[in-house]
C-alpha cells in the first residue's frame, strides 16, 4: 500500500509560539492566511470554519484537533451537488514547534482518497522556497529567509 500523498511547507518566524498561534486561531488572522474572510470560527474539536471568497461562495471546514499552542488541524468539508475540485475533504494541520530563531510552523495538507484510490508515491513531497507563504500571510509576523 502506497503512503497518502501530502503537501508540506516548513516556515521559521521570529516571534515566540504564542504570536504565531494566535495569527492562526483568530478569524481577522486566519481571513488574512486563507484570502477569504472567516465568518464563523468554532475554535474546538468538532467545531466548524465558515469562509467567503470575494464571490461570495462559502467554504466550510471542521475542525479535527486544537492543541493549543502546538497543533491545529481541520478538515475542508465536501461543497454541495456543483461543487469545486477544491472541496476535497483534505485535511490542513499545522504544527508549531519552538526553535532557537522563533517557531517554526509546519503546514501540512493531506488530500483524502476514495475508496479504492491510491497515488503511487515514495513520499511526502516537501514544498521549498520556491512556493510564497499563505496568502496575505499577517504582516506582524514575517519569516526568516533561508
């Protein structure tokens, strides 16, 4: 059996874990990370995210688990009959772990599979620098270049 494929992005910032927590947990913050605004956040296992793009379409996810302030991860939740290739059930976690140069945020996005489905990999694949940090990231924290 072939392992899920996965999308990671590790990020450096130089602020201390609780900074970096509460840009993720609050919905003016969590607006900013995702580019949509965040209408309704229930911040506890089960609880669920309501967002709205610029169109006006909802997005709606459910959180998995909330560790605070290490772990917190929500799984986007199918669209309606009509609904976009992007309302897949992945599962987003993020990991925030201390470092000697602030915390370091791991992101990491986990696609769910049908029955019966498998994605021949060797391996997680690990996003470089290459890719621009979640859009309209906060601007109080910035990452550290490499």
């Amino acid at each position: 059996m072939h392992p899920r494929a996965r999308v990671e992005k590790r990020i450096v910032y130089p602020v201390g874990r609780e900074e970096v927590w509460a840009a993720l947990t609050r919905a003016e913050e969590l607006s900013r990370w995702f580019g949509m605004e965040v209408v309704s956040f229930d911040l506890r296992p089960a609880g669920r995210i309501v967002f709205r793009d610029a169109g006006g379409a909802s997005r709606r996810a459910l959180i998995e688990e909330v560790e605070a302030p290490c772990r917190f991860a929500f799984r986007w939740m199918p669209a309606p009959a009509g609904g976009s290739a992007r309302d897949s059930g992945s599962r987003v976690e993020f990991v925030l772990e201390e470092v000697a140069e602030g915390t370091a945020l791991t992101v990491v996005e986990t696609p769910s599979l049908a029955v019966g489905e498998l994605i021949p990999m060797v391996g997680p694949v690990v996003i470089g620098s290459s890719i621009p940090d979640p859009i309209g990231a906060p601007p109080r924290i910035m990452a550290l270049s490499r």
